[in-house]
C-alpha cells in the first residue's frame, strides 16, 4: 500500500503535465482558428475544453460563466479535437487512463469520461493501458520537449 500512495501523486502529475502539454498545443491552434479573438478568450476556451474533457470543470467566475455563454463552441471543438490535434490523441488516451486508474484507486468512478473520450474519437480504444513506468517515460519525453520539465541526464 506505502508504494500505491506515493504512486498514485506521481501518476496524477504526469496527468497534468499532458494537460498543460495540450493547453500550449490547444492554445496555438484555437489562435490560429479564432485570430480576431484576445488571448484572454483563447486562453479560457482552451482551458474550458480541457476542463470539460478531463471531467473537471471550474465552478469559480469568470470560468463557470463564459463555460455557459460558450457552451455551443466548447462541444463543437471537442468534437473535432481528434482530427485537429491528432498527435495528442496518444498522450490523452494514456492520460485520461491514468486518470481513471488513479480516480478508482482513490474509490471515484470516472468511467463516463473515459466514455465520453471514445465517443469523441479522441481515446485510441485498441492502445494498451500504460504501465506507470512507460505513462512517465511519455511524460519526462513530452513534458521536456515543450520545456514543462528538466531532461533527464
């Protein structure tokens, strides 16, 4: 159990590096699609899609407002995320795992959003669940790549 507990905060910040990987990766195509927009705009959108796909969402204002005035954007490009953003689909597939994993060692049953996920496209149903050793090799490689984390000598 001792190395479950100590796994499990390691696991879960591995998520949230995938997580700010796709909010950099996100923000830089919703700029493009939406250039009339300001940055505060897209930095919200982006954060509203990554909320509302990882389960999540920010009951705290603004966030919980421009959620409900933007409720029609959001759903229109999580539907087109895995076409988009198709080089984040593995990363999300073994993030939002991750995630369920953790949530259900913890006694929290996130199973709708890893449903949701594969309703979306965006979960790769025939990848294998990542042992903890490979999900954090993935992490350490992207999460270095984007300059989120120190490489590793």
């Amino acid at each position: 159990m001792q190395f479950e507990s100590k796994l499990i905060p390691i696991m879960r910040e591995g998520v949230e590096v995938i997580k700010m990987i796709f909010f950099k990766k996100l923000k830089a195509y919703l700029s493009q699609k939406y250039p009339g927009r300001e940055a505060s705009y897209i930095n919200k959108l982006s954060g509203a899609i990554i909320n509302d796909l990882f389960g999540t969402p920010n009951p705290a204002e603004p966030f919980a407002s421009f959620v409900k005035e933007n409720k029609a954007c959001i759903a229109e490009e999580l539907n087109q995320l895995a076409t988009e953003l198709e080089g984040m689909r593995i990363p999300l597939t073994d993030a939002l795992r991750v995630q369920f994993l953790c949530d259900n060692q913890e006694g929290i049953d996130s199973s709708r959003i890893l449903a949701r996920a594969q309703e979306l496209h965006i979960m790769l149903v025939d990848r294998e669940v990542p042992l903890p050793r490979h999900f954090l090799d993935l992490v350490r490689k992207l999460g270095s790549a984007f300059g989120f984390l120190v490489p590793q000598v």
